[in-house]
C-alpha cells in the first residue's frame, strides 16, 4: 500500500485497465489530485462532486462552446443545444422539451414495454445472444425513432452512423484528428445530411404528428430554427441517447449479476428496479466525462485553469465520491440520497434522463421476469466502448432461461 501511495500519480484515461477498472484510481485522485492538469496538453481533470456540479451549473464561466477541432471547418461540426451557451441553447432545447418532459414520457411506457416484449420473444427462444444486438441497442433506438418519426427498419444504418460519429469523442481533447479521422467524420455527415434532407422534403409536404414535423414547422418559420440547426437537432437527439442508453441497460445487467442479492431483491420485487436503475447510474455511469471550456481564468482547488482550456469533469467519479455518497463504492439499490451526476448538472441536463430512465426500467424488469436466469456465456472480457466518454460495452453474449 505504502509503496503504491508514493508512486507519481498519473491518470491516462486511454488505458484499458484503467477504463475496466476506473475507480480505484478515481479515489486516489481526489484525495490526492482533486484538479489533474495532463502535462503539456490545455486540458485538467476535475473528479470531485462539488467541483463537476459547480462547474456544469455555470455557462458563463464554463461555456458548452468548444473550438472546431484543428483540421474540421466550423461546417463539419454542426451546433446542437449540446455545444451551445445561453441564450441560443434555451432557444434550441425550447422547441424539443415539449416531447421530453416526465408526464409525456410516461405516456410511451406502454410502447416501451410492447418492445421490450418483443424483443425478448425473440431472444428467449434463440436462448443464447448477444443482449446488445438483441435487446439493448435496438430499445432505445426503436423508441426515439418513432418519436422523430423515422422509420425504425433503417436503425441499422443509424447504429452505423452513431457508432462512427462517437467513436472518437474526447480524445480530440488529448490529440489532433488523424486526417482519416476527419474524412470518416465528413463521409458520416454527408449521409446523413442526405438521409435526413429527404424526410425534411417529406414533412413540408406532408406534416405528421411527430417530432420531425413540429421542427419543420419551427424551421419554416425561419427565425426559429435554420436548416443546419434542424440538422444538427434530428442527429444529436438520433445519436445522444442511443449509446448511452445502450450502456446504461448493459451496464445494468452486468451490476445486477456481480450482485446477486440485488438481483434477488429485484426478482423477488420488481417496484425496486427503477431504484436498481439509478443506483447503476452512479455506480457505473454510463457517460463518465462532461467537458467544459474556461471563458475566463478560474481557480479551482487552487489549479488555475487559464481561459481557453478545457477542464473534463469525470461524472464517474463524482458518483463515488464519499463525501456525497455513504460507501460510495458498495452498489445499494435501497439508497435513498441520489443526487448523482450522471445525466449532468444545470441548463445542459440530460434532456432524455426521464426517457432513458424509463427505458432501462422497463427493460430490466422484462427481462428479469421473462427469465429465469441471465448469465454470461464465459468469462470473457467484453469489448470496451471505444469512446472515453462512455461506460459500456459493445458486446454481451449472454444465456437466457426462460421463465
Ligand atoms: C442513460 C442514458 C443517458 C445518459 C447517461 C445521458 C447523459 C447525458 C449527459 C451527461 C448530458 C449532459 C451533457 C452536457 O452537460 O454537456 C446529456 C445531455 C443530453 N442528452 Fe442525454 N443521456 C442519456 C440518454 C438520453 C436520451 C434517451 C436522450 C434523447 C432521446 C438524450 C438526449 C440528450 C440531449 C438532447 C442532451 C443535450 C441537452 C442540452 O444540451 O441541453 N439523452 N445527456
């Protein structure tokens, strides 16, 4: 212990030990680097709840504005609510939030479940699968694809295109974009320009009642939303809450595994999954990194982060910190204080968090009452999310009993 206490901390989130296993070195940070500056690079780490909360809580010091990377134009990277300051953020969220809001959720929870049930048909009767490709990927991409209104036989293609697109988030933080980077990146949002520009026509033409047409409406008024805006939104709310939903159920499945006398609480009562879902949210988040841009110089834990730099305020760690959580580091599904950061903190909060909360929900309990035992097919390690964004993995081969 002594000797690991005196080695020189460094904190590479790139290395795939440490992205397996985050926390142990989560903790030494804040006890030891609550504020990491990575040497050479205008980038810190901040792991402490109060420092993340406080941070996201204030765009006027840190902005959601990022630079284009070096080598994209500023036309590569399109401006969605997620890389906007107030006033134009709450401009873009107002024209979508009608659709988000809890009461609405709760109105698609009968949907949600017929899916859950039919995939789960499907997947019991082929007894062993990959849980991803079987039921945590399509869920949710099923669910927001009839919301905006495009056909969910193409999610195929949107699993392509978002894969693509996230892969490489965060690590611009820490590298150039590779020229093949940037090309794939180009290639990505040409199709989809292409995919979406041909529903857009459609909706002019002939409005429904969904998401699609009430942002064609706002755009055709003009001043409400421009076309690269309405491009922007249609992508982001195709892309955010899809992997991250993905890794949430995943996650959860795997939480619910390592601790069998959670599972069997949750069998034994299934009221106890939406808590069970909230409790892998801080204990294993499925976004582990928010970042912000300093607009002015700031001090934080007496780092100073000149203006111009990035601080990436690590989520996961926030949601082990013990000064917020009583044994931070057990998985308790009967917590009762759970101001975790998991879908973030202030203007930017998660604008899907209800829906994701109530999809995973929903999915858990399907699946827990449709089995009578999920395991892993071997003890494998499972294939990491390529992003250091995310918490998840890209695969799950699983065996379903059924019930
Ligand atoms: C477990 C699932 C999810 C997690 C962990 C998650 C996490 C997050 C986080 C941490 C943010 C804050 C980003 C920031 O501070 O800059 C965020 C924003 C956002 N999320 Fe989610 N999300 C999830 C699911 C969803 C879903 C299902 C949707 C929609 C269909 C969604 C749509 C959005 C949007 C539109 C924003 C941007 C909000 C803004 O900038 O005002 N998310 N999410």
């Amino acid at each position: 212990m002594e000797a690991l206490a005196k080695e020189p901390f460094a904190f590479n989130p790139f290395d795939e030990e440490t992205r397996r296993d985050p926390y142990p070195l989560f903790a030494r940070a804040r006890r030891e680097h609550p504020v990491f500056r990575h040497e050479g690079l205008p980038v810190s780490s901040v792991f402490l709840h109060a420092d993340c909360q406080a941070i996201l809580r204030d765009p006027r010091t840190w902005s959601s504005m990022f630079p284009t990377p070096p080598g994209f134009t500023p036309e590569d990277v399109p401006r969605s609510m997620l890389v906007t300051d107030p006033p134009e953020h709450a401009r873009l969220r107002g024209l979508v939030s009608q659709a988000f809001t809890p009461k609405r959720v709760r109105e698609l929870a009968p949907r949600i479940e017929a899916i859950a049930h039919e995939l789960l048909d499907q997947a019991i009767a082929r007894r062993e699968v990959d849980l991803v490709e079987a039921l945590t990927y399509p869920l949710p991409v099923i669910v927001i694809a009839e919301m905006i209104g495009v056909p969910a036989a193409d999610r195929g293609r949107f699993k392509a295109w978002s894969d693509a697109l996230v892969a490489p988030l965060g690590s611009v933080f820490f590298s150039e974009p590779s020229p093949e980077m940037i090309a794939e990146q180009r290639r990505i949002r040409a199709e989809l320009e292409e995919y979406f520009v041909r529903l857009v026509e459609d909706r002019r033409r002939s409005p429904k009642d969904d998401l699609l047409t009430g942002l064609v409406q706002a755009e055709l008024e003009g001043s409400r939303l421009a076309f690269d805006e309405l491009l922007a939104m249609l992508i982001l709310l195709l892309v955010a809450g899809n992997e991250t939903t993905t890794n949430l159920i995943g996650n959860a499945a795997l939480e619910l595994l390592a601790h069998p006398d959670a599972l069997a609480d949750v069998r034994a009562d299934p009221s106890l999954t939406g808590a069970a879902i909230e409790e892998v949210l801080r204990f294993s988040s499925p976004v582990q990194m928010d970042p912000r841009l300093a607009a002015r110089d700031v001090t934080v834990q007496g780092v100073t982060i000149p203006a111009g730099e990035f601080v990436l305020c690590w989520l996961g760690s926030a949601n082990r910190d013990e000064t917020v959580f009583e044994r931070a580091d057990s998985f308790d599904i009967r917590r009762e204080k759970q101001n975790h950061l998991a879908f973030g903190f202030g203007p930017h909060y998660c604008l899907g968090a209800s829906l994701a909360t109530l999809e995973a929900e929903i999915a858990v309990r399907v699946l827990v009452q449709r089995t009578r035992s999920f395991s892993r097919v071997d003890a494998e390690p499972l294939p990491l999310h390529p992003s250091i964004v995310f918490r998840g993995v890209t695969s799950l081969p699983m065996r379903l009993e059924q019930a």
